[in-house]
C-alpha cells in the first residue's frame, strides 16, 4: 500500500490538545490492512456495519477509519506529537497487503 500524502485533517480537536492527519492511500482501506495496523493499539472493529468501522487507542493516539475509503485518520495528543514518527517507521517497515500495491 502507497501512502500517497499526510495531510492536516479538517476535523482537529485543537482545542482539546489533539492534532489530526490524514493518511491518503493509493487504494481503499480494506480488512487486510485493518488487521495490518491491528498491533498499533488496543483495537475496536465493527465488522457487521455496512462499512465496516475500525479504532485503535493508545494514550498517546488514535487511529480510525472505514474500509472502502482511500484514507485513514490519525489524532495525536499535542504532547506526543513525537509518535507519528513511530507509527510513520511501522507504515514504512509493513508489509502492506498484496491489493494495495
């Protein structure tokens, strides 16, 4: 999977101290790269939506998104702006499923 760009989100949460990115994608989010991201944190996935829905939790961030679409969400508290950089070397370092390259 290509993460084509990392943009600023348009839903921040600034004024609770969270910043949110957007990860643009070469391909639509699918359950391969849901399960991918699934050692990132404490996941919630529903599945039986007609989309299905993901969530991963730290303290330090969250990640969410729904499959079909070509991005993925990631909000980080202000004070821990320094793990994108971890989670930005994971999504170097996986081995993206098949249909996203």
């Amino acid at each position: 999977m290509k993460i084509l760009e990392i943009i600023p989100s348009r839903e921040n949460c600034v004024e609770a101290g969270w910043y949110a990115y957007d990860y643009l994608l070469a391909a639509p989010v699918d359950k391969a790269l849901v399960d991918l991201l699934r050692p990132l944190g404490s996941m919630t996935y529903l599945g039986m939506l007609r989309r299905p829905f993901f969530k991963i939790d730290t303290a330090e961030y969250s990640i969410k998104g729904i499959e079909g679409n070509d991005f993925f969400r990631i909000a980080v508290d202000d004070q821990r702006r320094e793990c994108l950089d971890r989670i930005n070397a994971f999504l170097e370092a996986a081995d993206w499923p098949a249909a996203g390259r």
